[in-house]
C-alpha cells in the first residue's frame, strides 16, 4: 500500500509539474558591440543553444581587451570573441603584467572569420598612405580596432597627426561632420553600422589598404563591390581572424565549454544555413597558428589533447604573430 501511494505521489506531481524539469545550463558569451558582427555571432550562440539545453546570454562589450578580462573573472561569461591578433598584442608588447598572467591561459574553442579592416574615409583620401598627418578615428583604449590599428601604422610607419579615440558610432558621426579625416573598423563584412548608417549622400568612401609592409604580416582580402549600397566598386583591404575563447578553466565550466563546442561543432550547417553570413567563412579545424585549442574542447570533439605541432603550410601561418616578433625586434 505504501509504495503504491509513493507511486502515485510520483505520478501525480509529474502530471501537474511539480517535478522540475532538467535544469538549462547557463552560460554567457562576451562579443562586441550590438551593431558589430561579434554581437550577431553571440545571437546565433544563443539560438542554437536554447535548442540544446543551454541558456547562452549575450553581452555587449566596449573591445577584446574587456572580453579578455571578462573570460577570466566576470561569473557567468564563459566565451568571449576576440581578434587573432589583440591576444598577441596582449602577450608580447602589453606592459600590465596581470593581462599578461591572464593572457597565457586563454585558449582558443575555435577560430571564426576572418574580420575585414574597413578604412572610411572623406572624399580625397585615396590610400592608406594618405592618412600621414591626419586625424584619424581608430576606436577605444582596448578595443579590437585600436590595438589593430595601432599595429597597422607601427609596421606601416605612417604617422598620423592624431590618433582619436572614440568609438565606432561617435566616430561615424564625426566624420560625416568633417571634425575627423577618417575612421576604422575591424569587422566581419557586411558591417550593420556602414550598412545603416551611411548612404551615398555622405560623400564617404571606403579606402583601400594596400601598403606592402602591412601586406607582408595581414592577409589580403577583397571587399566586393555592392557589400554597401553606397560602395559601387571592389575596394582592396587586409585582414584578421576572428577567434571563440575561454579561459583554463577545471571542473564544471571546463564541462560546460566542451559540451557548447561540441553542439557547435555538429550543428554547424545550421549555422551556416541560419546565422550571419560570415558562417559561411568558418572553417573550425583551421590550425590558427599562435594557439592552442582548450583541452575540454578536444576532449568533447574526440581530438588527441596533446599539444598541437606548429603549422609549417604557408595557408596555416598566422602572419600577425610574425608581426609582433618583428615589432619587438624593433
């Protein structure tokens, strides 16, 4: 009779929902900024883990650096997405030793897309050259964009006459008040911002970046004619990889972070079918060299966990670290 009455208390609390249901887990991805290309990828992280038992929240941020930080301390944020070449700034020219500690236990869950430098300028400026004596908007401290830039005219020894620090928004505005000669952003193409805020009434162009030094240490790449409505014609630029990464973390989260890779990793098509149209560039098994995938990430993929040998084919090379060797050499 008791176990009968058990029983029935079982089924009963189940019929009315007074069993929880497995609990979603939580989880969180630093991206960008909610007009940028980072912030759609987040959106898509969260979509597709709804549908898998995973309640992925999305959080803006002001630039790498922060997503950085974030990975590490901040409860809750588990992802970040940061440009290839920020970390290695991080690594080997940052001075705040703490960033460094942090930086040497970032590791990557897979490498993205690759992020096009886009250089708006005013009507007149024709060249990446053509920014020397110039006033130039190249993003906030710490953001992905600044530390790019900053390395483009380090390599490049072009020297503007200002290197403005404002963000991307404040920066599009300033230049079509005529208060700045031009503005970058590191992002992957089309770019929501130049998309809906810049039409061709705003006499702005979009400038190519063909200097031979910075050609020899980014990967060159065309922004097709049309990205834009305002942008007839293909424009010549350079570029960077977009990287998903978390820190070394033990235990749950280091659980949690393979499952997620592992739900990315077989629901890619769906991704590329639904998500930005930067899914199409990603290839998750491109051997990035400078990094190491998380070992929670190869273990859920069923990868050998030892340490990867370092890529020897030119398509596998990561010509920014090449960058910063040659920058400290300085």
């Amino acid at each position: 009779m008791l176990r009968w009455l058990l029983v029935s208390a079982v089924v009963l609390s189940l019929a009315v929902g007074l069993v929880p249901a497995a609990h979603a887990v939580d989880m969180g991805v630093i991206t960008g900024g909610e007009k940028g290309t980072y912030y759609q990828f987040g959106l898509n992280f969260q979509a597709l883990g709804r549908a898998n038992g995973i309640n992925m929240n999305v959080h803006t941020s002001k630039g790498s650096v922060e997503n950085i930080y974030a990975v590490y301390q901040r409860p809750g944020i588990q992802l970040g997405i940061v440009q290839s070449d920020v970390l290695a700034f991080v690594a080997r020219v940052q001075t705040d030793e703490a960033l460094k500690r942090i930086a040497k236990k970032i590791k990557m869950v897979f490498p993205l897309y690759n992020e096009e430098i886009h250089l708006l300028a005013k009507k007149g400026i024709n060249s990446f050259d053509d920014l020397a004596n110039k006033r130039v908007a190249i993003g906030r401290e710490g953001s992905g964009t600044y530390l790019t830039v900053r390395l483009l005219f380090k390599v490049s020894e072009v020297a503007p006459r200002e290197m403005v620090l404002i963000d991307t928004d404040e920066a599009l505005a300033e230049l079509k008040a005529g208060r700045i000669d031009a503005m970058f952003y590191v992002a992957g193409l089309p770019v929501k911002l130049l998309a809906e805020g810049v039409t061709a009434a705003d006499e702005l162009v979009l400038v190519p970046i063909t200097n031979k030094d910075i050609a020899e240490f980014y990967p060159r790449v065309t922004i097709p004619g049309g990205t834009y409505a305002w942008q007839p014609q293909a424009v010549e630029s350079v570029t960077v990889k977009a990287v998903l990464v978390t820190f070394d973390y033990r235990r749950l989260d280091c659980d949690n972070v393979g499952k997620f890779a592992q739900v990315v990793s077989t629901n890619i098509e769906t991704l590329v079918k639904g998500g930005h149209p930067k899914w199409k560039q990603v290839n998750l098994e491109f051997p990035l060299k400078g990094w190491e995938q998380y070992d929670c990430v190869k273990k859920y993929l069923n990868k050998p966990t030892a340490r990867a040998t370092t890529p020897q084919k030119g398509g596998e090379l990561n010509p920014v670290m090449d960058a910063i060797r040659e920058i400290l050499r300085d």
